[in-house]
C-alpha cells in the first residue's frame, strides 16, 4: 500500500507482516543511500486488529521496531483493537483541560454569556473537531463532545439538565456541535471525491461507502 506522508512524518502501511518488513528494508536502503537516519525512538508499529495477537519482530536498519497499544499521528490518537472513539475521546480529555482554564473568566469578571461562548467557540471547538472529516460522520465519535457541549451550555445559562435543548441553543443563538462538524466534513468529501481515481485518501473513502 501506498505510504501516507506529512510533513517529515510517515506512515507505512501494509495488509501483511513481510509486506510491512519490505517497506522497512526499503526504507532502510534510501536513508542509507541518501544518508538520512530514522529516529526509532519516535518510530512505532501497531497492527490493528480486533483482538491482539503476537506477530513477529519487525526490524529497521537492523534494530527492532517497538509495538504499541496506540499511536498519536498528526494529533489524533489511533488504537490497535478500539474503535475511532478511543481518539475522539482524548480528544475530549484535552477539551476539559482547556474548560477548566475557562473557569478564570470569573476571576477576569466576564460573565456575559455570548461572550462565553465565544471563548467556547475559540478555544474549545478546533479542539473538539479535529479530525472531523473523517470520524464525525459516526454520531457515536462526537457522542462525548456533544455531551461536554451541552454540559457547558446548561452550566453556562444555570439552568437544570432537564432543561430542553432547543431551548439551550436558542437562548444562546447556537446549533449542536454535530452540525458545525458537517462544513469540514462536506468540504473534505468534494475535495477527495474530485481527486484522481488512483489516490490512496480517495480509495479509502470509496471503500468505506460500500
């Protein structure tokens, strides 16, 4: 499979483990070549899977490649055996980090509402739809940010959990998160879909609508 590159970051991908040892070899052979060294103490392997199983040692310019649980690339945190939710979760701890930084507000007497959310909006958001292009289609990845959104309204305006949503975001002139993940989400797929058939990001996309 065709590498993802970022950057002076990449990934190797490959369906089978002497596919994934070829690509290393190769690797080795154009730093070697070019004299350019591969940092393996920032070099993992992960083999996703729906159970982990033991697999043999992968080896780069002849050290062995360590194997881990979970990997951050680019941000966004990818598991071997969970589902797109353990990224879209840590996503969320950081959120919280940044909300509780939000907590000064009080001692810098801003209490206005709009004003708030604003803050919200500039501090919380990118936060919360990184990465949405791809998992924010599935309504269970954003469940734990829609609940921190809502948390932070209801908290936001004193009123009871209970209280409706519609009139949460009408008090405050706003729409669920879910609908503010829907621009990137939109914009990503136009943009791929007009890609030429042979790229690696379209395939993938065509693949998962089947």
């Amino acid at each position: 499979m065709p590498l993802l590159l970022y950057a002076d970051e990449f990934i190797l991908m490959s369906e089978s483990a002497s596919g994934l040892q070829k690509q290393l070899y190769a690797l080795a052979c154009f730093g070697e070549q070019r004299q350019l060294t591969v940092n393996l103490s920032k070099t993992k392997m992960v083999v996703f899977e729906t159970w982990q199983s033991d697999v043999c040692d992968f080896v780069l310019s002849g050290a062995a490649v360590e194997r881990v649980e979970s990997y951050k690339y680019l941000g966004f945190v990818l598991h071997a055996t969970k589902k797109l939710t353990f990224g879209t979760d840590a996503l969320v701890a950081t959120a919280r980090k940044a909300l509780l930084a939000m907590r000064r507000c009080a001692l810098l007497s801003i209490r206005d509402p709009a004003l708030q959310y604003k803050l919200f909006d500039t501090l919380l958001l990118p936060i919360l739809r990184y990465g949405c292009e791809v998992w924010g289609v599935d309504t269970k990845c954003s469940a734990a940010a829609e609940a921190l959104h809502w948390d932070f309204l209801r908290r936001l305006l004193g009123v009871m959990k209970s209280t409706a949503n519609h009139m949460v975001l009408a008090e405050l002139s706003c729409f669920p998160l879910q609908v503010q993940f829907w621009q990137p989400i939109l914009h990503y797929h136009h943009r791929t879909i007009a890609l030429d058939n042979v790229r690696l990001v379209k395939l993938a996309m065509v693949d998962g609508f089947a």
